[in-house]
C-alpha cells in the first residue's frame, strides 16, 4: 500500500514533461502531505538560524565571491588540485561524459575484483546513472546513507538532494524495512527504524572492502577533499573500506582551505537548518596505516565546461547543492521532486538539468516556475535563477520558432500578433475592441467567464475571468479629456 | 483663515508642478480600466498634474519572461522612447515596473546601442509603482481615504522581492480610515499566477491557487487588495468561481475611495 502508484521517471531523455509528470502528484495526498511538512520543519529551522546570523547577507556575498573565482579560474584550480591530490598518494582520473565516467569506475573496481561496493549519497553518481550500470555489470551497490536505503529497498527514487526521501514518511519507512530486511513487528518508533538500519548497514561497512563516494568540496590548495553528512554513515565509508573511489563534478573545487569558513556555515544553515553539520570528512590523499589505502578521485565535467562557457548560465555553477531553493519554491511544495523528470529537481534542477543533458527535457523544465524569486531570495551563493530561467526560455524560443509545425502553435502564433499589436497603438486599440466582441460570446450575464476553449481552458477549469469592460483605460481618458477637463467622470 | 502645518506646506510644495505621465499597462488599460480611473482620482487629489499617453502599449514582460527576447526588446525600446522626457512615470502594477528595472538594462545592453542605453539609465530613476511613488517620492502616507471595510493585503512577488516594496503598502493602508486591515499568513509565497506559467502549468498553478486562498479566507476579509492586478485576477476569479464571497481590489482603488467619493463609484 506505502508503494508508490507510479514508478518516477528520473532520467530526462526520457521522463515525460513536467506538467503531466506532476499530474499523479497533486492527487496523491500523501505525497503532498509528507513534503509540505517536511519543508516547514526545515524551512522554520533555516528562517531561525538565519535571523540569528546578523551578517548572512555578507556570508551570501562572500559566498557567492568564493565560488566565483574558483570558476573564473577553473582550469588552474583544478590543475592545482591534481598536483596536491596525487602528491599526496591519490590517483585523479579526468572524464568528459557520464559514459567516461562509469567506465573509469568499473575499469577501478575489476582491479579491485569488487562485486560488492558501499555507497555514499551522491547526486553526482545518481547524475551519471551509475548503480544501474554497476548492477548490470554484476556489481552490487549498497547505499548507506538513511534516506537512500529507503529508496533503494522500497525501489523508489530521490525527490530531493539532501532529504532524497522526503516524501516518505515513518509509517511507509516501516513498511520497507519490515518487508525488505524481513523483521517482523517493527515499530514505527524512529529509534526502532534506526536500530534496523544500523544492524543492516553494521554487516555491510564491516565486510565490504570499496566503497563509492561524492564530494561536497575539492580544496585547490591542500588537495583535500570534504564531504559533509549528517548520519556518521558517509564516515564509515570513507574511513573503513580498503579502497574509497569519489566522484565530482569539476565545479566543486574551492581555492583556499580557509574558504571552508564561509561555505560551511551558509551550507548547513541552507541545508538542513543546521549551525554545523554533525559530521565533516576531511581527507587528502592517502595516509599510510589511517583510513582507505588506495584512493582515487574521478572529475566529471559532462557538460560542466560548456555551462562555464556562457556569461548567464555560468552561475548556475556556483552550486553547493543545499537545496534551499527547493523548499522555498511554491512550485516544489506542491509537486515534490519526481516530477522534474531528474535527479535535480526544484529551481535548480529546472535550470541544471536543462544544461547538463543539452537541452533534453528543456521544453517543459525552465518553465516549471512562476518566476516568483524566491530561490533567488534564498540561494546562498546567489544564483540568480529566474535570470537564468528566463534564460533558457528563450533559448528554446529561439529553437522552436524555426520549426515548421510551430508557424501554427497557438502559443507562438498568439505571441508573434501580440507583438504586432504592441507596436502600434491603433491596431492594439483594434485588437481590444475585437476581443471584446469575441469575449462576450463567452461572458455570462453575470459579466464572469466561466468557461473558454482552447489554452484558455486551462485557466477556466479552476477560475474564472471577469469579462472585458465596456470602456477601456485610453478611451475614458480621451472622453474625459474632450469633454473639457477633470469633471468629466 | 486658512491654517497650514510646516509639513503641509512642504508636502504642498513637493508636489506643485508636480507633473508625473502614467504607464496604465496593457492589462489594466483592457481588463482594469477602474484602477487607472482610480489612479488619476487618487494622483489629482493629492495635487499631481497627470499625463497620458494614449500610444503606449506593453512593457515586454510577456514575451520577456515566455523567451521572446528580440519582441520584449522592441517593447522595452517603444517604452523608452515614449517616456524620455516626461518627469515621472507612475505605473499601478509592481510586476512591469520589476520588468522595466530587472529586464531592461539587460536587454538593452545586449541588444540596444548606446544611445539606448544612456536614455534607459536616465529614465530608470524616474520610474515609479505607485506606491514607491507616494511614500517616496510625494513623501505622503496619509492620502485622506475612507475605506470601512475588512480587508487583507497580498504581496505580489515582484513588489517584494524585485522592488523590495517592505512595509510601504502597509503604511499606505494603516492610513486609510475605517480600514481593518488583517495580516495574511505565508506572505511570501506565490499565488501561482505566473503569467502564462498559469496556462502552461494550469494544474501545478491551480494547486498553488488552492493553497493561497486557504490563508486568505481565513482572514475574514471582505476585500484581497494587491499592487498588481495579475495576481488579483488569478485569485479573483477562484473566489469568484468559489463563492467565497470576498472580492480583489487594486489599492489605487482602496486609496482613491473617500466618504464622497466611494470604490464604487470609480468602478
């Protein structure tokens, strides 16, 4: 009964657009109910604990300063972190393209001869689709973060990037572990479902020796690399297994150690509504006798360099995945993240996803919002999304407009006569008159619309519109003006 | 005798020749011709010598934010060279004016020439919401309205994140006599309109409607009152569909009402 209706479609060459993929979402209660409360739980945490930061606007600045002179010069600090990274005892392995990327890992894993690999969260690997293909490739993946193991055992998929299992609750989460790790009376006591998680993950971070993880920052300077948590789990995996494989994408990296200052604390705040995270991995390269022996990083550009190419979208880049945009979005709250049709979901993931799958599933992503600011208002390194959005909008305009079978699309034709009439007043004052004519076939004797074809039914199926006024704005004023001044009402 | 304050006197002053041009915009010219008649009741009470421009048409925002960047842009061109030399623009809708500021200098710069582009910075400070215009610029928030009903304010999000608006229609509103004015919980959250993200996303949008008509019903107001009439109409035509019996109203129309001259009758 917890399963799901419907299987979440999360890769966007395929997934279907948005406003039909959020169709099963808005009436499925349940749904909607878990994500809103899980949203207000973090967002009254994040709106506390930034209030108390008298200076997060300046944090927000400095932030948003750091991230955008590690992309300004991308090439050097990354060329800086391979020196110090391989220096250190790790092995940095470049690739192009998600394909690049999951042959490099499995290339890494015959060596180890692993069959069995412990994971990690990260949205990088779930970008590149790397569990199917390790799976295929006869290799069993085991998440180890909570919210994944849910997914994985309840064979659903992440609708957010740091609570990937937000729209979950306790009872369903019992459900999956009862069936999934075969326990019979299990509560729905939180303490009980982590007492059956940590049992099953104990087994597998004591036996399994390679583990597969991400990077919440690459630090240019020292060659470290950071990822922060908050289960301890990510810990495990990065301290227990013999070999550690971490992926990242090629944004990630940060000049300066000292620039830890600044983005850990817009981090947590942003994230979770934290002042700090509880765990902070810190690592570089390999220390003899402490930790994984063999350690290899993967840099991942699929698509990364081509969004640092262009001036607007190159912020989007500045990313450190908090996901404060998402649950500040009127959009998401309503849809959850299935929806997007992508690992990345919410603003970021409607302009993100776009970007990185080059331009598959644009048609309906950048138009996921109502441009209302609010992810702006929120982003902690300030990425101006509705700029971006707007961005990409008219990137795909300017596709589509060249295609045939648009000349007649009603959007395109109404847009293009809208622009005539726009740039002549008389034929605007025309078109007024016209469409008040073609209204009030449909105005009732109430002076209400209920009820239109075409797009327009698309807004008369929940509203209704007031029908067109006898007498325009510019046709009082000249009435009043020609009947001799002010009086004339 | 007549007697004046000193601040009387210097409001007085301030806005002697006093000369602002309004920017009614398309909606409101086709679909809310009452706000702007409430616009010039309002301006002329106060004193301001109104201008009107019968060729204007539409700031871009449309195609703006629906990727038409070449037609915004001759939009924002038109509106540029009509309004250059006039002294202020007053525009009773928060959204155009967040087009114009957000939108213009990047078209421009992109897709303008220089000339272009020195008229847009020297006309930029000159544009004004209405609100912005009032408390800002004729410096009055006391514009001797009645209004004697309940009602509640709704941010447009423009008006408050683009033009960071704060607490102006708050104290415009305080003002107005036998007005009770009821806060709205989940201020900032959109109602969903969007423009064409209304049509586009009609299901998405009608789920953002539902949830914001949840919080305003339960202020009990008898009027939603908004500076933008694109998110009234939205949540106008559901509490008309609904029945719910509370009706939108632009605030020009809100601070134009008096004891003689009543919302009604402008409407």
């Amino acid at each position: 009964m917890s399963q799901p209706a419907y299987h979440p479609v999360l890769d966007p060459a395929v997934a279907p657009p948005f406003p039909d993929a959020a169709l099963p979402v808005l009436r499925n209660p349940q749904l909607r109910k878990n994500v809103a409360h899980a949203i207000d739980v973090i967002q009254t945490k994040r709106g506390r604990l930034v209030e108390e930061k008298a200076d997060w606007q300046a944090l927000r600045t400095a932030a948003a300063a750091i991230r955008t002179q590690a992309l300004e010069n991308l090439g050097a600090y990354l060329e800086e972190f391979e020196a110090r990274c391989t220096a250190a005892g790790g092995v940095v392995h470049w690739a192009a393209d998600a394909e690049g990327a999951r042959r490099i890992i499995l290339e890494l894993l015959r060596e180890e001869n692993a069959s069995e690999v412990i994971k990690i969260k990260t949205m990088t690997a779930a970008e590149i689709q790397l569990n199917p293909h390790l799976e295929a490739a006869g290799v069993k993946v085991f998440e180890t973060d909570l919210a994944e193991i849910i997914l994985q055992l309840g064979g659903d998929e992440p609708s957010h990037i740091v609570v990937p299992a937000l729209h979950v609750n306790r009872s369903q989460v019992r459900e999956i572990f009862a069936r999934r790790m075969g326990i019979e009376n299990l509560s729905d006591d939180p303490q009980a479902l982590t007492a059956a998680a940590r049992s099953y993950l104990r087994q597998k971070f004591l036996s399994v020796p390679t583990a597969i993880g991400g990077a919440n920052f690459l630090i240019a300077e020292t060659g470290s690399v950071a990822v922060v948590e908050s289960e301890g789990n990510g810990r495990m995996c990065l301290t227990l297994p013999r070999t550690l494989i971490t992926l990242a994408g090629i944004e990630k990296v940060l000049p300066r150690y000292q620039d830890l200052e600044v983005m850990l604390q817009v981090l947590a705040r942003s994230a979770t509504g934290e002042r700090m995270n509880p765990y902070t991995s810190l690592w570089t390269g390999v220390t003899p006798g402490d930790g994984p022996q063999r350690f290899h990083i993967v840099l991942l550009d699929n698509g990364r360099s081509q969004i640092l190419a262009r001036q607007t979208e190159r912020q989007t880049l500045r990313c450190i995945r908090c996901a404060a945009c998402m649950n500040a979005c009127p959009v998401y709250r309503q849809t959850g993240g299935h929806a997007y049709g992508s690992i990345y979901p919410g603003p970021i993931g409607a302009i993100l996803t776009p970007q990185l799958m080059q331009m598959h599933h644009a048609q309906s992503l950048p138009y996921a919002s109502s441009l209302c600011g609010a992810c702006y208002e929120v982003c902690p390194v300030k990425i101006n999304i509705p700029e971006v959005l707007i961005e990409l909008r008219s990137q795909v305009t300017d596709q589509e407009r060249k295609q045939l079978r648009r000349i007649f699309d009603p959007m395109y034709l109404g847009l293009r006569v809208a622009n005539l009439l726009f740039s002549r007043a008389w034929l605007f004052h025309a078109a007024q008159r016209l469409g008040r004519m073609a209204l009030g076939w449909f105005t009732g004797k109430d002076g209400w619309i209920h009820s239109l074809p075409g797009a327009g039914e698309k807004w008369t199926q929940t509203r209704d519109l007031r029908g067109m006024p006898k007498q325009t704005f510019h046709a009082w004023w000249a009435a009043r003006r020609n009947a001799g001044g002010k009086e004339a009402r | 005798m007549i007697y004046y304050s000193t601040s009387r006197l210097m409001f007085i002053l301030r806005v002697m020749a006093m000369r602002a041009s309004l920017f009614i915009t398309c909606y409101n010219d086709t679909l809310f011709p009452e706000t702007g008649r409430a616009v010039v009741a309002l301006l002329e009470r106060l004193g301001v010598e109104l201008d009107f421009n019968s060729r204007q048409t539409c700031c871009g925002q449309m195609h703006a934010n629906t990727g038409f960047r070449a037609e915004s842009f001759s939009q924002a061109k038109r509106f540029i060279r009509q309004y250059q030399d006039v002294e202020v623009v007053v525009i009773p809708s928060s959204s155009c004016v967040a087009m114009i500021r957000d939108q213009y200098p990047g078209l421009v710069h992109e897709l303008g020439n220089a000339s272009l582009r020195s008229e847009l910075d020297a006309l930029l400070p000159r544009v004004y919401e209405l609100s912005e215009f009032l408390t800002d610029r004729l410096r009055v928030e006391d514009v001797g309205a009645y209004f004697p009903h309940r009602v509640t304010y709704h941010a447009s999000c423009h008006g408050l994140r683009s033009l960071q608006l704060g607490d102006r229609p708050a104290r415009l509103l305080a003002k107005v006599r036998g007005l009770d004015l009821v806060p709205l919980a989940n201020l900032d959250r959109c109602c969903g309109f969007g423009g064409t993200f209304s049509v586009k996303n009609g299901e998405v949008s009608s789920a953002m409607l539902a949830a914001k008509l949840q919080d305003i019903v339960v202020t009990g107001a008898e009027f939603c009152t908004a500076l933008d009439n694109s998110c009234l109409m939205h949540l106008g035509g559901a509490l008309h569909r609904q029945f719910v019996g509370m009706r939108t109203i632009h605030m020009a129309e809100i601070l134009a009402s008096t004891e003689a001259v009543p919302a009604e009758a402008i409407a």
